[in-house]
C-alpha cells in the first residue's frame, strides 16, 4: 500500500501463469485524490506507470479509471481531445499513446484498475469496446465507487484466489461501463420510452400474429428507423425478438404442461406445427419433443 499527501491507495499485484488462463488478471487498482493545484501525476508509481502529461505515454495493459470528482481532459491516438467531468469512466489500451490530466484549479479524484487478458482482448476485438471511444458517461454512481473499494480491500488482503475475485469485479464494472454508456446514448435519441414500449406490444400479442410494421405505427417511428433502433438498443430485429418470444412461450409450455406439440404451436402464433418444430429446432438443435423429455428428465 502506497500513501502520499494526497489521499491515495494504490497497490500493485502479480499473477502466476494459473492466474493467466482465467482470462483476465489484475496488476494494479487504487485510488487518488488529486487536489487542486497539485502535481500530476504523483510521483508514488513505479517507473513503467509514469509520465508526463505533456509527452503521454503508451502501456502493455488497459486500464479503466473513474473520475468522481473534478474535471479534466483525456486524448489519445484514435480519441482526440475529450473533457473529462465526474461520472466519466475512460478505458486505456494497451500499445496506444495517450495523456489525460485534471484541470489545476479542480484536481479530481480518480479509482483505477490495471489488467490485461484474452477475454478483454477479445471483447476489443468484436467491438464491444473500442480505442475510437473510450469515454463512459455512467454518472458518479455509489455502487461504482463501492466495487472499487472493494477491489483494494480484496488486493490488501490477497487471499487464496484474489486474481479471480479481482477479475470478477472488473467484469462487473466493463459490463456497467457498457451498458450505462450505451443506454445514455439512447436517451439521447428519446426513443427509450418507445422502444419499451414496443418490447411490451410485442409482448402481449405475440402469440397473435402481429407485424413490426404494425408496432412501429404504434410508437410514431418509421419501420425504418425503428427496425434500425431496435436492433441497436435489443441486439435482435423486431421480427427475430418476436420469433425469440415465441420459441420461449414454447419452452416454458413444452417443459410445463402436457399440451400436444399441434396446440402449442397454434398457442404461441404459428400457423402448423411443422412450421414450430422446423423453427424450434433451428434456434435449439433439439425437436419440441426432444427438448420435452430432456427437460422432464425423460429417457427415450
């Protein structure tokens, strides 16, 4: 554990090549009060962790910080000049310049993890995260600060298996990052209310032949823009999330009841059972049957 005038925890870790194929290690997490009209960054870091706010520097590792306090500034390769506030969470990859420094009259009060590992490059490499937007706008959230004293007080003990609690915790904290950001953006667009809506229509009438066409007209939007919106906020087309509702309801029937395969698939708004099974199987890899007996704990 490092102290110095500003209020600061910082503790740097190792991890053994076990550690390794968890998928994601942990070489430092801390915490900095920066005050204002102080010296920054502190000079407490070992040598690799240093540098200049004028020159950057480039890591071997990400890092992802949590400004709660102050305001400042971040820039990098592919992210040009963006002011930092509180609230703002801003990732660091690993072999990409960048600087980023609190506003001398503010300081800013700053919670950091360093890690590395296949799961995260992973997750870079299909774009859940990316150099070209690096800055969360989460919002000064209490449960975030929590996870992160959490993680230092998981580092000062480093018990049995402490790489993989750590891991656990900045999962949870990229997951948050993600969601929260991406949910603002969203907001931004005020299409959040018609989109919930629109997953509610589809809710409630599944089962009875309803086309997105037809929901769109409901929530104002253009099929369009709609079809577009949907997929970016669920993941799934509005005909794909209606399909998912209904091999669900399917499920929940097969595993549930004793209704014949033909009534179910009548139930939830197919027009033949051939049609349900052919469909079924394609989004399971089992028959409506199969997945009954399996569920059931039927033997064939």
């Amino acid at each position: 554990m490092i102290r110095n005038g500003n209020d600061s925890s910082i503790k740097y870790l190792l991890e053994n090549e076990q550690d390794a194929l968890w998928g994601l290690t942990i070489n430092s997490v801390g915490f900095q009060c920066i005050a204002p009209r102080s010296v920054y960054p502190p000079k407490n870091h070992p040598t690799r962790y240093l540098f200049t706010t004028e020159k950057g520097r480039i890591l071997n590792e990400y890092q992802l910080l949590y400004i709660t306090r102050g305001k400042g500034s971040f820039v990098s390769s592919g992210c040009k000049h963006t002011p930092i506030r509180e609230g703002n969470m801003f990732l660091l990859f690993p072999g990409e310049w960048h600087t980023y420094y609190p506003e001398n009259e503010s300081g800013w009060d700053e919670y950091w993890f360093g890690f590395k590992g296949i799961n995260m490059d992973k997750r870079s490499e299909h774009g859940f995260f990316n150099k070209q937007k690096p800055v969360f706008n989460i919002g000064v959230s209490e449960e975030v600060v929590h996870l992160y004293k959490q993680a230092i007080a998981i580092a000062n003990e480093q018990k049995a298996g402490f790489q993989q609690m750590l891991a656990g915790i900045v999962n949870y904290l990229l997951g948050i990052a993600y969601s929260l950001d991406k949910h603002a953006a969203f907001e931004e667009l005020n299409v959040v209310h018609q989109i919930n809506k629109a997953k509610v229509i589809l809710l409630e009438n599944f089962h009875a032949g309803i086309k997105p066409e037809k929901i769109a007209m409901e929530v104002s939007m253009s099929y369009s823009w709609f079809r577009r919106i949907f997929k970016e906020y669920t993941g799934f087309s509005p005909h794909q999330y209606l399909l998912e509702l209904k091999i669900q309801k399917g499920k929940e029937l097969l595993t549930n009841t004793d209704l014949p395969i033909k009534e179910i698939a009548y139930s939830i708004g197919f027009d033949n059972s051939d049609h349900f099974c052919t469909t079924f199987k394609q989004r399971t890899r089992m028959t409506p049957v199969g997945y009954r007996n399996f569920t059931k704990g039927k033997t064939i």
